[in-house]
C-alpha cells in the first residue's frame, strides 16, 4: 500500500492551502463578478470558487474571499461590504 498525504489546514500558510484548492479541483468555473466603489469605480474580477448550486430558483454562489497570494481582502469583497 502507498504511503498518506495528511494535510492539516491548521499547520499549513494561507497561500499553501490555496494552490491547493485551485489546482486540485477542476475542472474550475470562473465567474466575472461587478461592483461598483463608494467612489463610484467599476469593479470587473474573476473568482475561480464559484459555481451553479440550484436550477429552482436559478441561483449561484461565489466566495468573494481574500487574494491567494497576500490574504488580504480582494476590491470586490470590499465593495460589497460598502
């Protein structure tokens, strides 16, 4: 028998455990998602967790988290909280 890859989130850093949820699930929807800032600026980003949940009523879920590479809040999450 071959050898266990235990992952521990709780032991991992933020950007580790992000590549390896985007290179381990695909194939990966994007979705192009819009806001608009408190200063009226236009807001067009990509967000890879994204995907169709229902049919009835039509609906779809994305997870405006934080930038992979840094943790901090993408201009999209922050918009929305605005």
């Amino acid at each position: 028998m071959g050898k266990q890859m235990i992952i521990d989130p709780k032991n991992q850093p933020f950007q580790e455990i992000h590549k390896l949820m985007i290179g381990s699930i695909v194939p990966r929807p994007i979705a192009f998602v819009s806001t608009i800032s408190n200063d009226n600026k236009f807001n067009l980003a990509p967000f890879s967790y994204f995907n169709g949940v229902c049919s009835k009523p039509p609906t779809v879920v994305f997870c405006p988290a934080r930038r992979g590479w840094d943790g901090k809040e993408k201009d999209t999450l922050k918009n929305i909280k605005a």
